[in-house]
C-alpha cells in the first residue's frame, strides 16, 4: 500500500469511528408517560456493514453503539432509515441522529469536533445506501473497553517506579504531576499533551527547560520547585505561554536572575520565586498587572526595582532578603549635561512612542530602547539619570504584607531613577518635609 493509499484508509477507517457520550432517547416516551434520564453516557460509535448470516452478498449498513455495560453493542440500521440528522451545533460537539425505525433519537455530546464532522458525513452517505470513501466498509467489531472508557484527565505519579517507561501518557490529560522521580530533563512525551492545563514537575532533577514546552497553548499553572534551574529561558518568554500562564512556582532553584523579556506573562496571578539565588527582579516587574500573589524570600535581594510600586497585589512576602539601607541623601550621579544625542532622540521615541525595531534601528539600540528607565515624573532616561535608593511601605502594593525581617518591618530598598536635578530637586524638598514631619 503506497503512502497516499495508506493515507486515504486511515482518513477513512476515523471517519467511521467516534468516541463520545450517547444518550438514545425514544420518542415514544412521552405517549406512556415517562421520560428519559437526561444523562449521556460514555461510548464508541462505528459505522458499518452487519454480514447477513448464510449469504456471501454484504449486509446493509449500521450503527454500532458499544458502552462499559453493553460492550457488544446496540445496532440501528442506517441505510434508507435516518428520518433528520440535526446539526446545528457541531462547532460544540453536538449532534443528533434521528431515526424511523426504532422512533429513537441517538444525541451526540462532548466529541471532538473535526471527528464529529466527518463521522456525520459517513452518516449521511450510510443513509443513501453508498460507502463513506474510497475504502469498503469493514463488518462491525464489538469496541475495545479503551476505546470505551472515559478520557483521563488527571494523572499523579509520585515515585519513580510508577513512571511509564514503555507507553504514552494518555493524550487527554489536563493535570499531570510527575515529582520524586529523579527528572533530568522535561520528557518530551509530556510536551505532546495537548490539553494540558496544569503541569507540576516539582522535587526533580531538571536543570534546563525545553524551549518547546511553550507550545503547550492552554497551560495555566508550571510548578518547577525543587529543582536545579539555573536560568530561564527567553524563548519562552516569547511564546504562547506569555497568553495562558497565570501561576508559575520556580521557588527552590539555582536561578541568578530572570530574562527582561520575562515581564510578557501579563496573564500571571501568582509567582513563586523563594528560595534562589536572585540579586535582582526584572526592572520592568510592572507590568505585570494582573499579578496578585508575589513570593521571593530567601534571596539575594539588595533592593527591588523602580516599577515594582506600580503593583495591585493581594500577598507579598519578601522575607529572607539582604536589603541594603536606603540612603536618599547620598545618590549615585551618572548625569552628563548636556545630554548626548543619543540619549535626546532615546527620550523623545519613547515619550512620543514611536515605533521602532531591527529593520529601522541597530540591534544594541533597540535593546537599550527596551530597558529604559522611568523617572519620578514618568520621563524616560537610558544612560543619563540620578538614581538613589529610598524606603517605600510595602503596603502601599499589598494588601497583605509578609514581615520583611524578625523585626517586625514592612518597608523594603527600591531604587528611584531621576532625568534631571530639577526632578531629583523636587524629590528631595518632598523626602526632607516628610522627615521634619
């Protein structure tokens, strides 16, 4: 069989199968009184000839329905019989075939929908007495009870010995969990699941992340804690992650510091980050402005970054962190008067906010272009600033603020970057009034 042939029979062999729940409901019903359950239940469906016994002339054409408790299956004949094939939400999954004789109603639920479509379609071939394709229609076979069983959704594995070595994870997954089994590396296996929606790899040995663990398009929570991660992968910064990820656990690493590109996850709620060894948070930590639930004790933060006042958080905890003391009084001057040109037309793209890339400035530029700085009065600057560190009350960003220390505070070091002495003149006059105050 060529690679074409072999193509158009598996094309046809899906078309007559579909796994999806099935409730067949009598019309008759009603005419006595009663009514059905309203429950689907989980079954294979198959589309097929049954072989008429002591003829050698093939048989008409049937549905084979086969659930857990009928796995031989239920037959409804097909060819010349479908009175209605209602499909009006087969975008949803759905779809209803009705039925003459037995006046029955065999309604179709949760299906995917691309193997819904084309099973309907043999549906309607069956129907006018013609094979769905190319290839012959195959006598019906009683269902497998894996063809049968619902889809798993969830999946824990917590000791090294429940690995699967030998087979897949089941495709269906939304949560897997695979922790204490001595992980090197993320298992490419895993990157083929589609659905998944939660993925927890904690108490392992992983040290790098694939960079195609970004095309997991609906993951919503990674936890990665207890580890040996050493860096974070841009890439992944840049992928679709940055659209779906809302809770993300590094805690308990060999991180150093995060990529700036790290700042896309806009759709982060809740970030771990205990237990590393970071020396600084993403300058533009901002903008992450759906982030409610923030954790980075046990540090090597000597003070936090100049947007983090611009976060709405519920929870904060920044225990365990080598802050530096502040020292408004004694800044650090990089300043140059006049400015350069660079650093005139720095300043006026960003503020004017003109669009700029590769294809139109140097690669080195657009970096610094996307690492400016912010100043007091919202102005950018790049290379020429005064910058000094000041005491802010976490309280100002959280609702709920963890001690910083065992001596009860609750303010922490962040660095403040000015344009001009006339913004850090402004600065100063309002920090000497709240002193005398």
């Amino acid at each position: 069989m060529s690679p074409e042939e072999w193509r158009i029979w598996q094309a046809a062999t899906s078309a007559m199968k579909l796994q999806c729940e099935v409730e067949v409901i009598s019309r008759m019903l009603p005419t006595f009184g009663m009514r059905n359950r309203g429950k689907g239940t989980r079954a294979a469906l198959s589309v097929g000839r049954q072989q008429e016994k002591g003829s050698g002339e093939p048989g008409p054409i049937y549905l084979m329905i086969c659930t857990l408790k009928d796995k031989a299956g239920a037959r409804y004949k097909l060819q010349s019989n479908i009175e209605n094939l209602f499909s009006k939400f087969l975008n949803e999954g759905k779809a209803t075939i009705r039925l003459r004789a037995p006046a029955v109603d065999i309604c179709l639920s949760k299906a995917d929908v691309c193997s819904l479509k084309n099973f309907i379609s043999a549906v309607g071939m069956a129907h006018r007495g013609t094979d769905a394709s190319p290839v012959p229609l195959s006598r019906l076979i009683p269902a497998k009870t894996s063809e049968i069983e619902k889809p798993r959704a969830k999946l824990i594995i917590n000791c090294k010995k429940d690995y699967p070595l030998t087979k897949n994870f089941p495709y269906s997954l939304e949560h897997l969990q695979v922790s204490y089994c001595n992980l090197a590396r993320v298992d490419m296996r895993m990157l083929c699941l589609k659905k998944l929606q939660k993925l927890d790899l904690s108490n392992n040995h992983i040290k790098k992340l694939p960079k195609t663990i970004g095309d997991l398009v609906y993951l919503q929570e990674l936890t990665l804690h207890s580890n040996f991660l050493e860096s974070f992968e841009v890439a992944l910064c840049n992928s679709t992650l940055r659209h779906s990820l809302k809770s993300l656990d590094l805690s308990e690493n060999k991180l150093k510091a995060l990529p700036v590109q790290f700042c896309n996850f806009r759709e982060l709620v809740s970030l771990k980050l205990d237990d590393n060894e970071l020396v600084q948070l993403p300058f533009a930590i901002g903008k992450l402005g759906k982030l409610r639930f923030l954790s980075v004790t046990k540090n090597k933060l000597p003070y936090l970054p100049n947007s983090f006042k611009t976060l709405v958080l519920e929870n904060l905890d920044l225990f365990g962190n080598p802050f530096v003391k502040a020292n408004p009084m004694a800044p650090d001057i990089q300043l140059k008067v006049p400015l350069s040109l660079q650093e005139t037309a720095s300043r006026v793209t960003i503020s004017y906010r003109i669009p700029y890339g590769p294809q139109l400035l140097p690669k080195t530029l657009c970096q610094d272009l996307s690492v400016a700085k912010t100043c007091d009065c919202g102005g950018p600057c790049l290379s020429s600033f005064i910058q000094t560190i000041v005491l802010m009350n976490l309280h100002q960003v959280s609702r709920t603020v963890v001690l910083v220390d065992s001596m009860g505070g609750t303010e922490a070091p962040i660095i403040c970057y000015f344009c001009s002495l006339t913004c850090y003149s402004v600065f100063l006059d309002k920090y000497l009034q709240s002193t005398r105050v």
